[in-house]
C-alpha cells in the first residue's frame, strides 16, 4: 500500500506505516465509529 502511493503522490505526503483493523464498528449509516476505534 505505502508503494503504491508512493508512486501516485510524493514520498513525503505517503503513509509510512499502514494498519488494516477487520473489526471496525460501524454506524447504522455505515461510518466508522471513531470514538470506540481509538479505544484499541
């Protein structure tokens, strides 16, 4: 993934680190709810 956008935007702008988390809890709506992810 940081490859990929290393190649569409500058290096400086591109994640160094990526994280995949399978279990995000979601609204109704469908949005992430972020109060209980930064919780982790």
């Amino acid at each position: 993934m940081a490859a990929f956008t290393k190649e569409r935007i500058s290096s400086v702008k591109a994640p160094k680190e990526v994280s995949v988390w399978p279990g995000l809890k979601r609204s109704e709506v469908g949005k992430v709810l972020k109060r209980t992810s930064s919780r982790r």
